[in-house]
C-alpha cells in the first residue's frame, strides 16, 4: 500500500513539472488559389440610387455579365486574431470608366491586373470550423497595360477549416474608388488556402528545482563607514548614518550637496548657494547675461527687447519699413490703400475697350501710384479689373482681364518691376453694388490697387 502511495506521488509531480505550454491560433504563412467573378455595374449603380431602390428593381448585375478572374492571395497570421493578406489578381473586363476620369468606357475586354495589401479581422480564433471576417486594405490597378489606379478594398468573408491548417475561403468584397481611373466595384470569391511551412509541436516547459538557499552571510562593512553592509544602502561607499551609510545626497547634481544647497532639486551655482543664476524679468537670461534685466527680452538681444526704431509698435524684425512709422496690418508699413483706391475711382475705360476714356486723369492718378512705389521699395500692388452683370462672363472676364493689364503695362513703361506687380480680371464676379440700376452697374465697372508689403 505504501509503494502504490509514493508511486501515485511521484506521477503527479511528474505531470506538474512537464506542462504544456498554452495552444496559440495563429496562421501559419498559407498559400490560396481563388476564383473570382467581378461585378463593375451594381456598386456604381447604388451610388447613384439606393442598395433598396438596386433590389427592388431587381437590378443586380446578372452572373452571365459579371467578369470571371484568378488571384493568388498571401496569408500570414499577425494574430490570434488579425491575419496580413497580400493579393495578385487578374481577369479580362470591359472598364467602364467613369465620365468624371475624362476616359471612355472601354468596349472590348482588356486584362485588369491588380494587386492589395490588407488585413483580416477574424471574429474568431481559427480553431472554430467556420470563422467570419473583416477584410481592409490599400490596392493598386493596372487597365490594359496603360490605365493606373489606386482604389481601398474591403469585405465580409466566412472561412472554413479543412483541417492541418487548410481553408476554404468565401469572400463577398467591396473596391472602393480612391483615384479618378478607380472604379467602385464588387468582387464575389471562393478559394482555397494551403500552409507554406510544416506545423510546430508544441514546446515542454520543464521547471527546474528551486535552488539551495545561501548560506548567511558574515557581517562586514567594505567602505569602512562604521555602518555594517547589511544596514548601509551604499556599502562600497562612505556615507553618513542619516544617510542609512551613503553619502550626503546632491539630488540636482550641482555640485553642492544638499545639506548646503538652498535649492537643492534645481541645477545652481555656489555663488548663490546652490540656486540657479536669477532672471527677474522672466525672459529666459539669467541676470548675469542679461543686459535688460528688468524688461524681457531675447537671447540675440542679450536679454533685451527687439528694437522698434520708428516706434509704430512693430519690431523691426517683424517691420518691413523699419524706418517709417506704420501699422500692423501692413507688417510696419503705412497704409497705403485709401490712397490707391481714391486714385484707383478715376480711371475710366472707353466701352467694351482697355483704353483710357480720359487718359491724362487716368495718367495722373497713376502717378500717384508711381510715386508710392518708388517712395516705398517693399509695396507690391495687385491690379483688380471688375465689370458690371451686362452680358456673361466669355466677354466680362477678358475685358476686366485687358484693363488691369494696361494699367499693369503703364507700370511697366515708368520702370516698375515686373515682379512687384499682379493683374486680375474678375469679370462680374465681385460686385460693390446692386446691378439693377445705373448708378450701382457704374460703380461696378471699376479697377482697383490693392496694396501689399513684400520682404525687407
């Protein structure tokens, strides 16, 4: 009886010391073949009605018009969960481009090669006999040899296990249009999914005996602080008892250790006890660098503000006319833009032309731009041409389009920069007043100088 006993002990330590290690579902890197057919009709279809409106009429895409193709398909297991699939499929279509692509549909079937990367979201693990799915990705096409797309799919699809890790795979899948010679489309496949690599046995986890305990230790006190080794935190170096035996801390590693530092969790100098250098003006330069040390500033400075030599409140890092006083909506600049728009009320036009009606007025209000330009180098002007609502906008927006371009040429001719100036025509499109009458279409027809400030 006592030999059945230890016998019976024996087997149940044996069982716990040899534990098998937990079983782990993830997909062995597989190879599947499919067969696909591909629907270019129903999806586009949808988009433009509804998935009920595509029922009830009864307008899904027939099998006998749908295109038949082969893919290969690469499967990893990242997870217990998430499997990485990598695709290649090809099959003979006639594309149906959208008319937005600026292509026609094509009228014979040409091969439509494409390949994807994605990922499968299993709901369950793969020791389930049926296990369903989320299929997203990214992928590529190539039409004809010619025609390139990028398009995103996606999908449901149901696996089954054959078993020694073979699937059978169904797939109902989704390409959505991502570039203008994309397509939205649908993929209806079944395929079947065979492991690359030989199945790993599992791994015996043997656990080792507990080792002896060590055997006590002798007292002794190696940095000879008079604090033995089994109570001293740091018992290779001398310290001090209100230490537990190491030495008098210096938390901010300064220097100074911390029985004398008056700031002993901030980085200082001895000159001020262990503090860091003062910066009363909160500007980031300690007082000792700082050659404002009441007013912040900014290290290029020394410690002191930006200049403002014209004292407009700009500084003149930031003032393109450093020199003369202006405002902040003109980076430091004065403004300028009442000046050009009262100039800018006396330019008339001869009708439907880009001539001046009253050139020597025309001319003198220029001038008064001219001086503006050559008085201020930074001024850059843009040259607005608007018309009335009077006819459409084939005549309107060229015809506003030639008067800034005159007014830009006299620029031109008095030796102003090409690059200071911009002309637009906007035709009818921004009215200051009612079109309805006279007076409002009068105000309309106009030019405008809208100022701006370039870089110093």
């Amino acid at each position: 009886m006592k030999k059945f006993l230890f016998a019976l002990i024996a087997i149940s330590l044996s069982v716990g010391a040899f534990a098998q290690a937990p079983v782990r579902y993830i997909k062995r890197p597989s190879l599947s073949v499919n067969f696909f057919l591909k629907d270019m009709f129903t999806a586009n279809l949808i988009d433009k009605t509804s998935l009920s409106s595509v029922l009830s009429k009864n307008q899904w895409t027939k099998v006998r018009d749908m295109s038949p193709g082969l893919s290969l398909q690469y499967y990893e297991g990242l997870s217990e969960h998430i499997d990485f699939v990598g695709t290649i499929a090809g099959s003979y279509v006639k594309f149906p481009f959208s008319y937005t692509s600026g292509v026609s549909a094509s009228k014979e079937s040409r091969l439509l090669l494409e390949t994807s990367a994605a990922i499968n979201i299993k709901l369950l693990r793969d020791n389930y006999f049926v296990v369903p799915y989320i299929n997203i990705g990214i992928g590529a096409s190539m039409y004809g040899g010619t025609y390139f797309a990028a398009y995103m799919p996606s999908g449901l699809g149901l696996q089954f296990d054959l078993g020694e890790g073979t699937y059978v795979n169904t797939f109902f899948g989704y390409n959505a249009q991502i570039s203008s010679l994309a397509l939205n489309h649908l993929n209806y496949s079944i395929g079947i999914a065979s492991p690359l690599k030989e199945k790993k046995e599992p791994v015996l986890l043997v656990t080792p005996p507990p080792p002896p305990p060590p055997p006590p230790a002798a007292e002794k006190d190696t940095d000879g602080d008079g604090i033995f080794d089994n109570s001293d935190k740091c018992p290779t170096v001398p310290g001090v008892a209100k230490y537990n035996g190491c030495p008098v801390p210096d938390t901010d590693g300064d220097g100074i250790n911390d029985d004398n530092d008056k700031c002993p969790s901030v980085r200082g100098v001895a000159k001020y006890d262990g503090c860091p250098v003062p910066d009363r003006d909160k500007d980031g330069i300690n007082d000792d660098e700082d050659k404002c040390p009441d007013t912040p500033g900014v290290a290029r400075y020394q410690g002191c503000p930006i200049p403002d030599k014209d004292g407009d409140g700009v500084n003149d890092e930031e003032d393109r006319c450093p020199d003369v006083p202006g405002v902040r909506e003109f980076n430091g600049c004065p403004d300028l833009s009442g000046v050009l728009r009262d100039a800018a009320k006396s330019i008339y036009f001869t009708t439907n032309t880009a001539k001046f009606a009253f050139p020597d007025k025309a001319k003198s209000k220029l001038s008064i731009a001219i001086d503006l330009l050559n008085k201020y180098p930074n001024l850059h002007l843009d040259i607005e041409g608007h018309t009335d609502a009077s006819g459409n906008d084939k005549i309107n927006i060229p015809l506003s389009q030639n008067r800034a371009d005159a007014i830009q040429k006299f620029f031109l001719d008095k030796g102003i920069a090409q690059d200071r100036l911009t002309s637009k025509g906007y035709g009818s499109e921004k009215p200051v007043d009612d079109n309805k009458t006279a007076q409002g279409k009068q105000n309309n027809r106009r030019v405008e100088l809208v100022p701006s400030f370039g870089a110093k």
